[in-house]
C-alpha cells in the first residue's frame, strides 16, 4: 500500500467574504494571500496565511457549490479554529481592538494559555501557546 500525504486547511463560509478578509487580517493579522473576485463581485474564495504560513480559507456563501452557511445564517456552529501562537495575550489583545467577541478571556490552561472569541459572522476562534505534535 502506498503512503498518501495530506494537509488540513480550514474553510470557513462567509455571507459577506469580502469583510471577512479585511476584518480576519485586521483582528487576526492574517495576510491575504490569494483573493478570487466572484462573478459579479464579492470574493468567491480566499486564502489568508498566518505569521508561520498555515493557510485558512475563507468562502462565500453567496458563490458557494459546497452548500457552505455561516454560522450566523445557521444560529451557531459546530466546530471552531485553533490556532497556535506564542504569544496569545498579544493577539488577543489586537482581536479586541478589532471587535472580536471574546468569551472566555486569556487564562492558563493545563495544557498552556489561551483564549476563545468569536468574529463578525459567529466563527469561533482559539489562539494559545498549545501545539499538537
């Protein structure tokens, strides 16, 4: 049997992609790395890279062919994004300033220190000093 490599990205839907982008770089600091225009504007699809490279797709909703909803449209959502950084204080500090919604601020965690905020369409987010092997 041969070995198959395979890599993890998050997608995540947006009613509006556009603003996600802005506001993901903004709170977040990702950098847009890919933006496709959608047929007759908005973004259709987008790649945003964090300060190590990994990669977070973002997708409209409005040119989705995933079925693809954002947790505001569906009242909630059913998994998050965790992302791992050395230092959580300081981006949790810039997400403030952004306007995340943080709901459970930074604290010390048995496996390190981190916090949980949502962004503008209800995405739940984690960022903290833990890394899985």
């Amino acid at each position: 049997m041969t070995s198959q490599s395979q890599t993890v990205y998050p997608s995540l839907a947006y009613e509006d992609a556009e603003r996600a982008v802005e506001w993901l770089a903004q709170a977040f600091g990702f950098e847009p790395a890919l933006v496709v225009p959608g047929e007759g504007g908005g973004i259709l699809h987008a790649e945003l890279r964090t300060g190590d490279g990994a990669t977070v797709m973002v997708l409209s909703t409005r040119h989705s062919t995933r079925r693809n909803r954002s947790p505001r449209s569906l009242g909630g959502t059913a998994q998050s994004v965790y992302v791992a950084t050395t230092d959580p204080d300081a981006v949790h500090d810039r997400a403030v300033r952004g306007g995340a919604e943080v709901f459970n601020p930074p604290h010390d965690a048995g496996h390190g220190r981190e916090f949980c905020c949502l962004d503008p369409e209800g995405h739940i987010w984690t960022f903290g000093t833990y890394a899985p092997a």
